[in-house]
C-alpha cells in the first residue's frame, strides 16, 4: 500500500539502497510531487534521477512513513506479468530479520529473532550484502542481489581463476543505468555461500562489472534471512 491506496506490486531488491522506488506509473497515477534531483548507481555507472516522496509505504502490516524514493521507469522493459509499480530496498527492513522463502513463496519479517553467529548456514557481511563466495578453490566476495535476474555475474579477472567450459557469446546484460556486452560460460564451482552449494552453473562474464554477483536465479532455491542489526545473513537448503 502506497499513500494507503493500493494494492500495488512492487518488487524486493537486495540491490537496492535505501527505502524504495516508485516506478513513473505509479508516481503519475498518485500524482505524487517531483522533489530534488538524486543520484543512482547500478555498481558501473551513475546517474542524476528524480525524486518524489511517498506519505506512506506499507507491506504486510510493516509501515514506514515520510520516505523520500528514487523515481523512474522501472516497468518498460518489462512483460505486462511483470510489470511493477515501485520497488522496496533492503533499508525498509533495516531494524529486523527479513525472511525471504523462495520455496514457499513467503515474505516475512522480525523483529525478535536473531540469526547465531555460530551456525554453518550464517555469514556476516560489512557492505550490504556481500558475502563470502567459494568457488572450487576459490576464495571470493559475491554481492547476494534478489533484483538480479541472473544466476552470476563474475568480472573476467575472477572467471580467469576459476575453472570453467568454454566461453560463447551472450546477449547484453542491462543495468539500471548502463548496459554491458556479455559472454557466458558453465562453470562447474561448486559454488559455497552460507549453507547452500550449487555446480555446474551458466555465469555471466564481463570485464566491466566490478564484482561477483549472486543473482535470483540461484538464490531462488534457497531460504534467506537478513538481519541487518548484526550484519549476518543465513542461507539455507529447503528443508
């Protein structure tokens, strides 16, 4: 809910600083006002962007008030079954555990659980939210993103370290604010993040994109939990 109207869909990112966005469709259906001019960085490039102000976001019964968001056509590029109205970034849920189950299709969120530092599934992160990676021998940091529409994203000079299939071209990857010619390769890992490990894996490789990136499609198999009171994050099988 948006201003207390809605509801309208709006999609998580990991990816995404700060509160939220409003797609250019929602802002102009709730006539909502055009304040300062913002920055926005995709991790490649930055650019200056529009802001406007939601009175309220709520998901869930989790509410926030007088949140100043990011505007811009988020939706275009998108089918009409995936079309969005905003997205909510990972500080929304800054002061609790936010439990994202890809198996169960469930959203939810806590304010009383913590996550144990002692548990094999839990790692802790310093920037949001890059984790510790291994690949096969590997030792990495990859950037855990539930906007990525991908699998992973690996920089050449880390894909040059590990062992992997034989390169093919790949269609363009678009960012937020850029696009970057790909290539793709199967990488047989395994891949080690928390509790979860996967092999034989379809990367994305670039020599622009400055970091590891763990993408949706991976991660879409896992349970995850944030808590960014701790800075931990567990990653876990199902069941």
């Amino acid at each position: 809910m948006v201003n207390e109207k809605g509801p309208f869909v709006f999609a998580i990112d990991t990816g995404a600083s700060g509160l939220g966005r409003s797609d250019a469709s929602l802002t102009k259906t709730l006539a909502l006002p055009i304040t300062n001019d913002g920055l926005s960085s995709d991790g490649v490039a930055t650019a200056s962007v529009e802001m406007t102000r939601f009175d309220s976001l709520e998901i869930g019964g989790l509410r926030r008030d007088n949140l100043e968001v990011i505007t811009r056509d988020y939706s275009s590029r998108l089918s009409a079954e995936a079309a969005i109205s905003g997205i909510i970034g990972r500080d929304f849920f800054a002061d609790g555990v936010l439990i994202i189950d890809y198996p169960a299709k469930t959203l939810s969120f806590s304010r009383s659980m913590d996550l144990p530092a002692d548990d094999a599934r839990v790692v802790a992160y310093e920037r949001p939210f890059r984790i510790p990676v291994s690949i096969g021998t590997v030792v990495t940091e990859g950037n855990m993103d539930t906007g990525a529409n991908v699998e992973f994203v690996m920089p050449q000079s880390l894909f040059d370290k590990v062992e992997a299939g034989p390169v093919q071209a790949a269609e363009n990857a678009t960012l937020t604010n850029s696009s970057l010619e790909t290539q793709t390769a199967k990488v047989p890992g395994p891949f080690r993040f928390g509790g979860a490990e996967v092999s034989d894996v379809n990367v994305r490789i670039s020599d622009r994109f400055p970091e590891l990136l763990v993408g949706a499609r991976v991660l879409q198999y896992h349970r995850i939990l944030i808590d960014q009171r701790s800075k931990r994050i567990a990653i876990c099988r199902p069941g």
